[in-house]
RNA sequence: GGUCGCAUAGCUCAGUUGGUUAGAGCGCUGCAUUCACAUUGCAGAGGUCAAAGGUUCGAAUCCUUUUGCGACCACCA
C-alpha cells in the first residue's frame, strides 16, 4: 500500500466493482438472508436531468447514501431509487436563456419544434446529474432510474388527473392567477416572492358626478388601470363617506361614472379611507366583486400591456403608461398629493424577478380543502397521528401551517415543456368562447376566435398548427388522452400541468413502474430526504396527492436537511463568488472528503457550513483510515495467542457500534458520524494501535477492531473504506458485509 | 403584524433528549520525526454556554421574559 491515499485511483473502480456485482439492487440480496427483511426504502428527489449539481445535490446523496447503506447492512431489503425530473419551466428558461443568446425566441418556434429542440437539449446533457451522482458514491439502485416524463410515468400522472376530475377535486375556472409577462405563464401562490419596495402612493381626485366641482379622493399605488375600476368602496360604518355610499363619481380616467359601495373590507383608517375596485387586477377587489356580483373590466394583457379600453394608452407597457397617466391626470388638477416614500410589498417571479401581474384567467385547480374531501384536512390527520415523523428544526409547525392556510392549487401552465394537460374542449356552439393561435403551413401565425378563424380555416388545419388555445371558462370540455369521438368537435387544451404535480405524486408512480411488485414492497417509502426549502413544493404536496391516491402517507419519516453554507455560515450564490462546487472538491479531495465534511455534525433543518478547511480535514480523515489499514497489513503473524488489553477493546468497540446505530435509527446521523470519527481516530489510532505496537493487544484483535471500523465509516465514507477492505478481504465486498454486532 | 429557528472557544459548528472536570474541526503556543500516517503525534492556552428569573438533588439542555440575528408567511387601496 501506498503511504497516502490517492482516491482518483481508487473510486471509480470501486464504484464499477459494486455495480458488477449489482451490489445496489435490492433484488441481489434476496435469499441471501435468513428470516424476513423489512424494508427500507428512499425516493431521491428527482434533481434537473440536465443541470450539474451543486452543493446541496451532493448533501441529500451524502445523507441518503448514508442511511441507504446502513440499513443493507443492517440486512434490511433496503431501496434508494434514483430518478430525474424536467423540471418544467426551470429547463425551459435555460433554453430560452440559450436561444437568447443565438439571438432567438421562444416564440419562433412552433410548441413541437420548441418542445423537441428542449427533448434533445436535455438528452445531450441528461447524463451530467446521474454521473455526478455516481462520482459522489450513490449506491442507489440504477436498474430502477425513472425520469418524469417516462411513458409510463406521464401515464399516471394524468391518470392521477382523470381520477381527481372525477372526484371532483379539479376544476376549471376564472381566478386572478399570478401571472408573469415575462415569462408568460401563471404560477401558483407559492411560486411568488414578496419584495418590499418604495413606491408613490398617489391621491387622486375623483370628482362627485352630481356636483363635480367636489370630489373625493383615493389613495393608490397603481393609477394605471383605472380604466378598468368600475366602483368605489368604503366601509358602511365610516361617518366621514357614509353619506356617499350608493352616490356617483366620474371616473377620472374614462369620465363614466362608478357608485360607491359600501364593504367592510375597507379600512376607514386607512389612505382615505376610500379604495377604487379593479376587480380584474387585484386580489381583494376580485373577492369584493365576486361578493357583489360587480362586473370585471380587463385593463392589462397578458403581455403586461394597457387593453383597448385605456383609449389612448391602449398598447402601452404598464410603466410607461403610468407616467403618462400621472402626468394627465396632474394636468386636469386630479391629483391631490403624492407620497414619494410609501412602502410596501409586491409579489415578484421567484425566476426573472419581474413584478407579478394579477390576471383573470380561467385555469385548472386543485380544491385543496373540499369539505368531505380536503386533502389538506387528510395531511393534518396524519401528521397528528405520527404516521409521518418529521426531523428538522420545528418544520412541522410550519407544514402544519401551510396546510392550514393552502389556497386552491393552479396547475396551469402557459409553457410547453412539461406534460400536457389532457383535456378537450368542445368547439361547436363555443367559438366565441375559444381563441387560438395556430401556424399554418406556410409558418405563418395566425390567431382569433374560432369564429374568424374557422370562416377562412378549416378546423384540421388549426388543430395541425395548434399553438395555444384560450378557453373561457364556461366551455365544456372532456378530459382524456386523444379527441374525443363523438358528434361533437374538439381541439385540445395547450396548457402544461405544473412541474410539482407530477413531482407531488412521484414516490407513487416511480414505485408503480419499476419492477412489478415493488409498490407492495417498498410504499409507504421509509425516508423522504430534502432540503427543508422545498418543504410546502413538494414534500406537502407529496403528502397531498400520495395520501388521495393511496389513503396511506408516502413516506414514515421525513428528514429535512439544512442548506449548505459556504465556511463563513454565508449564502452561496454566484454574485457573491463563494458557490463551492462539489465535483471540483471532488478531484481535489475525493468522494468520501466531500461526504463526511457535509455530513459530520450536521443536523437536520439547520444550514451547515462547508468549506476548503473542512474538506482538508476531512480528506486527513481518509489518509488516516488508509494509513491505519497499512499498519495493520504490514504487521507479521508472530503470535496468535491473546493480549491482557483485548476483552477492553473488543467490548469498547461492540458497545460503540451498538451506539452508532441507535444514533443512525434516530437519525442523528451528524452525531453518528462525529462519534465515529473521534472513536477511530483518537480511540483507535491513538490509543489501540500504539497499545499494539507496546504489545498489550493482539494483532488478532487489532485487525478485528480495524475490520468493525471500516464497517462503522462505510456509510459516510463509502470509497476508503472498501478501498481498505479489498486489502484485507480480496474475496468479498464491505459494501454487502453485515453491521457490525 | 404573525409564525418558526438560532445565540456555546478567535472562526465554523456539535452537544446522543436533565447527570461528574462542556466537545470537534480550523486557527494559536511549545515540543517531537529513521516509528502506519507531517494529510502525523504529544502537551497546552482559550468558554461566567446571549441576559435575567423559574422548575429540579442537579440545567448549555425544560419553562417564562428580554435583547440580537436569520428565515418564512400575511399584509391596507
């Protein structure tokens, strides 16, 4: 053996050895073992096919490999099944990003030639996740990888759709959706990010319709459209405007005249006390008029542009159109006052960061708390029975709140890459209800209602060409995965579903398409182990849809881990410069470094910091095992007969890895490896080997305490120490060996 | 405004559910090297465990309050 431990020469052989003898596959170890095995499975969060990984991809293998092997060697029929997601509008932004930079857009392209050329896209780099997740060690079962939009996968998620349309747990219908016009596509509440900004807060004066020489004046943030404000509210028991209530203003704007109503979701405190209702273009106002039954002016497109009905505006972006508004209505001597400095807090795309336009659209939506089939209520029981175990840092208290607070689900979205939503609306009787966008042969668009449409085009020859189609929200339509055959004509929904409902039912439906018996198997899946960030995307959903569709929670435990800091307990992010990438620490440090230096004292739901030092430290700890083996294998037999020190040592180390265990059962695995390391190293190296070289223990026994070690560090440090192992034991693999007892 | 988390050595963090003299890594000081490993060993300095009060035979750990930091949610036009 060498002196230093070189892991380049040693991992990927290893890791090849291990899939050689299909050392991953649960299915190998059958009849292997005496008596019944109980299960142990983990789903892996499906990361992007295409992206590489980051630090926080290489926590959850780190941690998942880690439980994963501990429980094989604890002989349990033990499962990680490994997987990748499209992750829906994340990969089509990159590709847009890409087209940009060729000078190209989204929009250039048909939906098929767009979804095709994202397909190969992600094809040619769809091996960068799975072979970096190998660099790290996974010892997840590879013969089981699925990819979201498998087949068999896309199947069942739009089954998992038929079966809640039946259940009456979807619907369709017009909400004020965020929307992003940049993006193009609506996303649902949990999407947006709330930024505190400073704005102006304008009093505008709308003047009294009887008595125009008198107004009355609203405090807004947003003149623009005003257009589409179709009455003034106040609160019934406000003395100052009660007089008012049922009164006529003029809209200063359009010059027509709006009633003042009254509502108590008015704060009289507030502003003026007065608020105009955009009923299209903002959330409160949307439920005020759906209370009172007030119609809905649409002022903003889904470009972000004024409509038709600002006159003059129409067509202008929403900024622009506001300093041109301001700018009149100073003119006309409409605007009380202007506070500079207001603050307040807008919803922002979580992705491009643009303000988040509240739009009416009609979209589909989970009902997430249909009274007798609440999803939400269902999740609540089952934390409340402990059915599922959470581990991290008080997140149950936030789940629970989450839950408790849960907004019908949009699942609309206005993208192509991601699996279509399978439904058919109804075109005869509707075509004043639909607009669509096709391309003809000639690649031209051309788009309107289905009433212009079908006067010059044949409906084939729209639906060959289908870009998007707008349905209002009172078209029937049909759910199923081809047209529907009957007398009626139909044209298919152009919407994808939201990446989080597929990945909401993916422990169910990997399961169900794997190897035939595996559902029984392993679901319920033991472990559901991420990152505590995306607790509400998707480990609440997850519970959501796998409690709907099985009765039974996906998984008993869910180990939420904390985000990966850089050494100074910073934020990593690009801006900052201080974004460690695992692959390259890697190289440098080997496989087991990088693992234990994530894994070791961590613990779940609180951030851990990484850095160069604890790599180095870590790696130290791999030379040290590595060097510890050499000593062992570099002693003669001279003797062997028993030393007075070895029962000390032999009973030391079955207590430690009975210990070590209960730690890995309770999921103190931060614990767990920090007390394996100090063992070895300052019990083990320091002390057993200098009594060894004393003579007050055996080499027998020296090498049998070395063989229970290996065994301990072999879930953190998978590579040295079966590297190690095969110098001592050619003829078997550490990897299959039994937790020590 | 609401909820949650955190506060322990110079730095970054553990502390196995209340049990002697509070630990690790890095850093620092001194010594050691034909010895498995200098990616090393030995010795050492360094902490009134944020503050105050309470429960207890016993508190870093449980409870209350305060302060500071962080995250999330909700927000009033």
């Amino acid at each position: 053996m060498q002196p230093r431990y070189a892991p380049e020469e040693h991992e990927d052989k290893i890791y090849k050895l291990w899939q050689k003898h299909d050392a991953f596959n649960p299915d190998h170890y059958k009849g292997k073992k005496s008596g019944q095995t109980k299960p142990f499975s983990i789903i892996m969060p499906p990361p992007n096919a295409n992206d590489p990984l980051h630090i926080g991809h290489a926590m959850f293998v780190a941690l998942e490999d880690t439980l994963t092997r501990f429980h094989r060697m604890r002989g349990d029929d033990t499962l990680w099944l490994p997987g990748t997601d499209h992750a829906g509008i994340e990969t089509q932004f990159v590709f847009e990003k890409k087209l940009q930079k060729q000078g190209k857009s989204r929009f250039q392209f048909d939906r098929d030639a767009l979804y095709n050329m994202i397909w190969e896209y992600v094809q040619e780099n769809s091996d960068t996740a799975v072979d970096q997740i190998k660099k790290l060690g996974a010892s997840c079962d590879w013969s089981r990888f699925k990819f979201m939009l498998d087949e068999d996968v896309v199947r069942l998620t739009k089954e998992t759709f038929a079966k809640m349309q039946k259940d009456g747990l979807i619907y369709r219908d017009i909400r004020l959706v965020n929307y992003c016009t940049k993006c193009g596509t609506s996303y649902s509440e949990l999407e947006i990010q709330s930024v505190e900004q400073t704005t102006n807060l304008y009093y505008l004066r709308y003047p009294l319709f009887e008595t125009p020489d008198e107004h009355i004046v609203v405090a807004t943030t947003r003149p623009e459209p005003i257009f589409a404000d179709t009455h003034l509210a106040v609160h019934p028991k406000d003395k100052k405007h009660q007089h008012l209530i049922g009164t006529q203003v003029i809209n200063p704007l359009t010059k027509q005249p709006m009633t003042i109503i009254a509502d108590e979701f008015v704060d009289p405190k507030f502003g003026t006390g007065v608020v105009k209702l955009t009923p299209a273009h903002d959330a409160n106002d949307f439920a005020v008029a759906q209370k009172h039954k007030l119609p809905m002016n649409i002022a903003i497109t889904r470009e972000g542009k004024l409509t038709a009905l600002a006159g003059k505006y129409a067509g202008l972006k929403v900024a622009t159109a506001r300093e041109q508004i301001i700018a009149d209505l100073d003119k006309q001597g409409l605007i009380e006052k202007i506070d500079i400095a207001y603050k307040n807090t807008i919803k922002t795309c979580y992705k491009c960061a643009r303000i988040i336009e509240p739009l009416p659209l009609p979209q589909f939506f989970v009902a997430v708390n249909k009274p007798g089939k609440s999803l939400t209520e269902a999740v609540l029981q089952t934390l409340a029975k402990k059915e599922t175990k959470i581990y991290g840092a008080g997140r149950e208290k936030i789940l629970k709140h989450w839950l408790t607070n849960l907004n019908d689900w949009n699942i609309s979205r206005q993208i192509v890459w991601g699996i279509r939503i399978p439904v058919w609306y109804q075109i005869d009787g509707h075509e004043d209800a639909i607009s669509a966008s096709f391309l003809n042969t000639a690649g031209e668009y051309t788009s309107g209602t289905l009433t212009e449409l079908l006067k010059k085009h044949s409906l084939k020859t729209i639906a060959k060409g289908l870009q998007s189609l707008s349905a209002d929200a009172e078209v029937p339509y049909i759910v199923g995965d081809s047209t529907p055959a009957n007398r009626h004509e139909y044209l298919p929904e152009t919407d994808t579903f939201d990446t989080w409902f597929s990945s909401a039912q993916w422990p169910v439906n990997t399961l169900k398409t794997t190897n035939k018996g595996d559902f029984a198997r392993f679901y319920p899946t033991t472990v559901m182990e991420t990152g505590y960030d995306i607790l509400p995307f998707w480990v609440m959903r997850m519970m959501l849809l796998g409690i709907y569709l099985t009765n039974k929670s996906p998984f008993s435990e869910v180990y939420l881990h904390g985000l990966v800091r850089d050494e100074h307990g910073k934020k990593m992010s690009k801006s900052k410069g201080n974004v460690v990438n695992p692959l390259d620490m890697v190289s440098k440090y080997g496989a087991d470094a990088v693992r234990m230096s994530l894994i070791i004292r961590s613990t779940p739901g609180i951030d851990k910091s990484v850095g160069e030092r604890d790599f180095i430290a870590m790696r130290n700890l791999t030379n040290k095992i590595w060097n510890a083996t050499r000593y062992v294998s570099m002693q003669e037999i001279t003797d062997t007969s028993a030393l007075p020190g070895d029962t000390v040592v032999s009973k030391k180390v079955a207590t430690l890895s009975k210990d070590i265990a209960k730690l890995l059962e309770k999921r103190k695995i931060g614990v767990a490896a920090d007390n394996t390391y100090g063992a070895f190293w300052h019990w083990f190296c320091d002390e057993c080997i200098e009594s060894h070289k004393q003579t007050t223990i055996s080499l027998a026994c020296l090498r049998k305490t070395l063989e229970t070690f290996l065994q301990l560090l072999h879930p953190y440090m998978p590579f040295v120490t079966e590297a190690c192992w095969q110098e001592l034991h050619p003829e078997s693999l550490l990897i299959e060996h039994a937790w020590p007892t």
